[in-house]
C-alpha cells in the first residue's frame, strides 16, 4: 500500500481515503494487520462497487503474463512484501478514483491488467486539483 | 469465462463520470459497521481505491 505511506501529504490535501476490498470484514481486519494499516477498510464481498465504479475482470494474460509478472515482482522487491495469498475473485482488478463533494468525478484510474496502478505522485497531484 | 474467473475476452474499465450509483452503496468495515460511500465526500474531495485482493 504505496499510498497508504504517503499519508501525510494525503492529509495536507485535506481529502478522504477510502479503501475497499473484495472480500469479508474478517479478510478486511487481517489485512489492515499484516500491512500495518490504520484507515478503515470497507469489505465489498459481492463486489458491487467495483462494478459501479467500472473496474474490468482480467484476462489471463492481463493477470499473469510477462509484463504483469515482471512488475509484480520489482514491486515486491522495492516494498519487500511479498505478495499474500488472493482472497476474493482472483481476476478482479481495481483502481483510484477521486470524486468531488458534488459527486462528480474529475480523475480515475481504473487497472487495465493487474501492474496497472496509478503512482502516488499521480494520485497526490490529482487531489490537489479537484 | 476463462480460468480462475478470468475474462474470455479483453474488457475495458469504464469509470462513470459522476459517482453517484457508487455513493449510494453501503459497505461493512474491518468491524462491521456499515458505511454509506457518499458519506466519505459529502464535504471534501475522496480518495476511493478499490484494492485488488487483499495481499
């Protein structure tokens, strides 16, 4: 969780962060414990706000081809954390998205494969502009 | 459907343009108390990162 560890530029911003994964509240506790996170995480079992917020299913090649896998590890080299096993639907892919308090949404970034992740540098310099 | 549930064929995300549907959905959290997502930016900008799995 890169993002997670830019928290305090996040709070200058004075925006919310909001993570939500695809699994139990019980999976949600675990996670928050092993990646020694202090935000809440919402648990989305049935996955219906990753289909309003139009992330994609993967194909196999999105999910473990070359380029996938080669990122994949670099990060886990850089964050030296290893990736923990999948809980949920494992072709699921997620994605950022900033949403103003009228509802619109000035920037998203919706994973296009599993190595597709906005930078937080992105991320920051997006919330500075909404 | 393909193997572990992935896709047949390619799919592109399609994020809305305004996030009303998605303010609408309630969620549990690590304990189990539900959140309306619009809450999160009912006064200031949201952050909203849907994790891939939990790993």
């Amino acid at each position: 969780m890169q993002l997670h560890r830019e928290r305090q530029a996040l709070e200058e911003t004075g925006a919310g962060l909001v993570l939500i994964g695809q699994a139990t509240p019980r999976h949600a506790a675990h996670f928050r414990r092993r990646q020694d996170i202090d935000l809440p995480v919402l648990a989305d079992e049935k996955r219906e706000s990753y289909k309003a917020a139009g992330a994609k299913v993967a194909t196999l090649s999105e999910l473990l081809g070359p380029k996938v896998a080669a990122k994949g590890l670099v990060s886990s080299l850089r964050s030296r954390q290893p990736q923990g096993r999948t809980i949920g639907h494992p072709a699921q892919l997620g994605g950022t998205m900033i949403v103003r308090p009228d509802g619109s949404v000035p920037w998203s970034h919706m994973s296009e494969d599993a190595s597709d992740n906005a930078s937080p540098a992105e991320i920051l310099a997006a919330i500075r502009e909404a | 459907m393909g193997i572990i549930g992935t896709a047949s064929e390619r799919q592109h995300a399609h994020p809305p343009e305004r996030a009303d549907e998605i303010g609408a959905i309630e969620l549990p959290d690590q304990d189990g108390v539900q959140h309306r997502l619009g809450d999160y930016w009912k006064e200031s900008p949201a952050i909203l990162v849907w994790l891939r799995h939990y790993g």
